[in-house]
C-alpha cells in the first residue's frame, strides 16, 4: 500500500503526537488514552478503555 503526500504527512503528525507524550512507567498514561479515544472519535471508530488495577495506569 503506498499512502499519498497527505496521509504521509497525516501519519508523521500522528506519530510525532503519539511520542510526545511522557508515558514513563511512574506516571498516569491518561492524557495519552484520552487523545486517542478522541483521534478514534473523529474517525468514527467505536473503542472501549479497559481499566487496570492502577488508577489512571
């Protein structure tokens, strides 16, 4: 599958996006769960958060 200038471009946002986000063990994952429910959100694709023992991990 070869991807057009465009969604080149709209993965590489994403990707760079994705990263950013400080997902170090110690710290609560939520701000990065909570921008790709709503990137699933635009797109129209149904999800569900499954918890963990751990709040906000």
């Amino acid at each position: 599958m070869i991807l057009s200038k465009a969604e080149q471009m709209d993965t590489v946002a994403i990707l760079e996006k994705l990263v950013s986000f400080d997902t170090t063990s110690r710290n609560a994952n939520v701000a990065l769960v909570e921008w790709i429910e709503s990137w699933l959100d635009m797109h129209g694709v149904s999800h569900t958060r499954s918890h963990g023992p751990e709040d906000g991990k």
